[in-house]
C-alpha cells in the first residue's frame, strides 16, 4: 500500500501544529503497515462513499478512502469531543 494526498489534506495539515503533524507521521506510518492497529481505531465513517476515519489523538482524526493498492488521504482536522 501506498498513501496519496488529496490537495484540500495538504492545505489542512500545513495549518496544523507541528506536534500534530508528527503525531500524523506516525499513525500515517502504523496505517501502511496495518490498518488495524489499535492505535489507529480505524473504522467506516461513511459506508456510502467509502471514507473510513482514523485517530491520530484524542483530539484530531483523518479521512481516507482505500483505492486498490493505495490510502487516499482526503482530510485532517479537529475531532468533536
């Protein structure tokens, strides 16, 4: 696998704070190894449109959708706690 950045993500990580935008790295890092680390708490956010919605902290989660051999990162922001 493979990730690949939707332009609106790279707008919205630049705007993130440096220590989350390593939290990111990391969790980033344990997703191409496995999707199901429990770090990760992946899970389908939205069946329809295939977008599944993983933790990088309590307070901040990023959107993907899987496309055969690749992560497309579609956002990162705030979670509502």
């Amino acid at each position: 696998m493979r990730t690949e950045f939707e332009p609106h993500f790279e707008r919205q990580f630049a705007k993130l704070p440096l220590v989350i935008q390593k939290k990111f790295q990391k969790q980033a890092a344990y997703l191409l190894h496995d999707l199901r680390h429990p770090s990760l708490r992946a899970k389908k956010y939205d069946e329809i449109r295939g977008i599944w919605q993983a933790r990088v902290d309590d307070h901040y989660r990023f959107y993907f959708r899987i496309d055969s051999d690749r992560y497309v990162l579609l956002t990162i922001r705030r979670h509502k706690d």
